[in-house]
C-alpha cells in the first residue's frame, strides 16, 4: 500500500528521448538566392542586424560539419528510431551548410573579408576535436540547443527579420524551422553515448562542456561582428555599445 507514495526512481533517473515519438524529421532541400543579388545591408539595411547574421552564417559550413561528424560517429548500436533520426539530421545539416556556402558567396560579393571569422571558428572548434569524442558530442548538444533558442526566437518575433531581403529571410526562416525539428537528436544521441553512465557524472561533463561553449560561441560571434562591422567603418566603443544594445536589449 505505502508504495503506491514512493516515486518510481527507475522513472526519475533513466533519461528519456527528447525528440518526440510521433515527429518524423524532414530534410527539405530547398534553394535560397541562387539568382538574385542581396545587398550589403540586407536586412533593414542595419548594419549591426546584418552583421549578427552574416558573422553566424560565415560559421555554419564549418560548425555543421562538426555537428555531423560528432553525431554520426555515436551512430552505430543506436536504437532504429534513433539512427533513422541521426541519417535525418545529417541530411538536414549537409542542405543547411550547402545553403549557408551559397549564402556566404552573397557575403563575400558585398566585399566583407571572412577569413578571420574562419580561423576564430577552426581555433574554437580544433578544441573540442583534440579531446575525446564524447567531448566533441557534448559540445555539439550544446550549440545545437543555442541554434533551437535562436531558431525559435527567429521563428516567434517576425520583428527579427522584418525588413530583410526575401530570399535571405526565406533561408533563415526554412533553416530555423529544422533546428527546431531537429534540436534532440544530438542530445538523444548522448544520452544514448552515455547509458552507462551514473546521473552525476552526465551532469558533471555537459555541464563543464556548457560553460566552455558559451564561452567561445558568444565571444566568437562577438569578434566576428565586430570584424564585419569594422569593414563598414564602424568601430570604437560606440560600435561596442551599439552591438550590445542588439544583442542584449532589443532585439
Ligand atoms: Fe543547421
Ligand atoms: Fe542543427
């Protein structure tokens, strides 16, 4: 009788999936801005707007391919759903990094040099790829929940992207969307990776793995807007205050 008000431990400790039972993950392979041109400005012709995106889109060829090789290295003894949602995800990545190139090419057309965003991303990643693969997936999930965050906020406040070229919103838009699709496969793959694992342990390394990520990602996508806007002639503590302003204040 008394058991019935002891909590099922077994419940409470063995991690679920997180990506839903009835969610089919759907690569859609779509093309964005293939023949028009996007101006230097692109989105409400707001430098500090168009340089939060560009400095991130410069860093998706490179990131997504890391989050590809993470994964898929985890992929073998996967449960079927699991694995059929890891093959999901690659092919998702591998069209978002295919779109983000082409994208990148519009970037580059404007005169904006990219070649500092690259090496800041190879040093920042070159980290996690030193270490032990299980690092490397932990670093994964950890940008991949702050693409979901991004990606939702995208998706919810249309004041993010009003005013952009169309093709450029189309793209970030579609992009979004399946980061959100996709944003517990990562995660499902490590808590698969990490079965064995005591609950404390699991904690321990995502967690240590989080702080180092926020770290590097907010600091790089920082430089790397700064470094575009300084090709705009926009530099000093105004430019500074002025980032801060939109990344911390509105939007
Ligand atoms: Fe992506
Ligand atoms: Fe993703």
């Amino acid at each position: 009788m008394f058991i019935r008000f002891i909590p099922d431990l077994s419940e409470v400790f063995v991690p679920k999936a997180t990506t839903p039972a009835d969610l089919a993950i759907t690569p859609r392979d779509r093309r964005f801005a293939r023949n028009t041109a996007v101006r230097r400005w692109w989105l409400a012709d707001d430098p500090y707007a168009t340089a939060f995106y560009n400095a991130l889109s410069v860093t998706f060829p490179k990131g997504e391919g890391f989050f590809v090789d993470s994964v898929r290295r985890f992929r073998e003894g996967t449960p079927p759903k699991l694995a059929g949602e890891i093959n999901a995800f690659i092919k998702q990545e591998v069209l978002h990094t295919r779109e983000h190139v082409a994208f990148n090419r519009h970037v580059a057309q404007q005169g904006y040099e990219t070649k500092r965003l690259d090496l800041d991303v190879d040093r920042s990643l070159g980290l996690a790829k030193k270490g032990p693969a299980i690092i490397a997936l932990a670093t994964t999930c950890a940008l991949e929940h702050f693409t979901a965050m991004l990606a939702h906020e995208l998706i919810a406040n249309p004041r993010h992207l009003a005013g952009a070229e169309p093709q450029a919103r189309a793209l970030w838009l579609w992009h979004a969307a399946e980061e959100i699709e996709h944003k517990g496969v990562a995660y499902d793959t490590w808590l698969h990776a990490t079965r064995d694992w005591s609950r404390l342990r699991r904690w321990a390394v995502k967690s240590a793995v989080m702080m180092g990520t926020t770290w590097l990602f907010f600091t790089g996508r920082a430089r790397g807007m700064a470094d575009l806007l300084r090709q705009d002639g926009i530099t000093g503590p105004r430019a500074w205050a002025r980032m801060a302003w939109y990344a911390v204040v509105r939007p």
